[in-house]
C-alpha cells in the first residue's frame, strides 16, 4: 500500500473524528497533522500516517502530559521510539468501505433502535427492554466521509447481533446524508465484526499516550 494513500484515509480519519469529538481543526505538520482535543486524559493528539524514528522520538521527548501519539505502523516497531513515560494502548486497525445504502433491518424482538443527528454527528441508540443500553455508536460526517466511532455494545449484549445493526444503520444514515467512503480505526475485538461487514484493513495503528502528571 502506497505512503500516498494510506496518508490520504488517515486525513479522512482524522476530519471525520474530529467533527464526531468536538475536537479542534487539525493542525497541518510535516509528519501529519496536530490535533487540540480538550479532555483531561488527552489534550491534544499527533497524528503520523507515516511515522518517522526520527519524528516519534523528537515528539516522544518533547510532549506535555496527558499527548497522545496516534502512529500507523506495528506497535513493535514504533514502541522502542518513545521512552518509559509513554504508556502503549489498545493496538488499532485503519478500515474503509466504499458506502453504499445498506438496510439494518428490524431489531431483535424487545430491542428499540433510535437514530439522529446534530452538528454532523450521527447517532445510533439500541435499548433493550428495559431501557437498558444494549448498544450505541455514532458517526462523524466531513463532507463525503463518514467515520464510524465509539461503537460500543454492552457486555450482558454480545453476540445478539446489535454490533451490526448499529453499524448498518450509521451506514445508511451516512449514505442518505451524502457520504459514500468510510474510514474508522477498529480494535481488535471490533476487527472482526468490522471486516464480516465488508471493510478493508489497510494500516495498523500505535497508540501511545504519556501519562498525566
């Protein structure tokens, strides 16, 4: 996979992510790009798309508290950049799929399923019974992207298929809004639900955060 186009998503990335936090335009740098988030746990991010020893480690000794380093390369190979101060997260995965209209279909029998918008963000809610959280995920819309994000489904809710409800329905909601690519960073455990639904895994992902003070 070429430089060019694994940096071109990962700017797809990030412009979706940050209309889905509430975070800042990013900054242009010449590794990738810096984003202001505002959360205690994280200030602000740097994004490198095509991460350079050099780059990390200048970054890695220079960065207040609280910076995340969001690196699309192995976690083995840009871990022994950073120092002992840096704490080495969850591994990611870069995915896209071309969208295309998608039907969720109905929920399981008892479960309630609740979509809108605000701001560019689409949101999905599925309740169970009860009233319960059973499963949520939302997405950030930046002109024709969307970017899937916190797609989350409760523990006692596995295996029941809410995880691709929800995401069906962020993708039909994306298209009928005028995006027709996404883009997401998946975990490991959402790796799978992800590329069952047809998306493509096109880079690894480090995250290292340095702790807060």
């Amino acid at each position: 996979m070429s430089e060019e186009r694994i940096t071109g998503w990962v700017k797809q990335w990030v412009d979706g992510w940050i209309v889905s936090r509430g975070a800042a335009d990013p900054f242009d740098e010449p590794w990738g790009w810096t984003v202001a988030v505002g959360a205690s746990k994280e200030v602000a991010r740097h994004v490198l798309p095509v991460p350079a020893e050099a780059d990390v480690r200048e970054l890695a000794a220079t960065a207040p508290p609280a910076t995340w380093l969001k690196l699309f390369a192995p976690d083995e190979v840009v871990r022994p950049w950073a120092g002992d101060e840096w704490d080495l997260d969850i591994a990611g995965f870069l995915m896209t799929l071309p969208l295309a209209p998608a039907s969720p279909g109905p929920p399981p029998a008892g479960y309630t399923v609740t979509t809108w918008s605000r701001g560019g963000v689409v949101k999905v809610l599925v309740r169970a019974g009860d009233g319960r959280l059973a499963a949520r995920g939302q997405a950030g819309l930046a002109g024709p992207v969307a970017v899937p994000d916190q797609i989350e489904t409760a523990p006692d809710q596995r295996r029941r298929g809410l995880g691709a409800l929800v995401m069906r329905t962020l993708q039909n909601a994306a298209w009928e809004a005028g995006a027709r690519d996404g883009v997401l960073v998946g975990t490991p455990d959402g790796k799978a639900l992800y590329e069952a639904l047809g998306w493509t895994v096109r880079s690894p992902m480090a995250s290292l955060s340095r702790r807060a003070d």
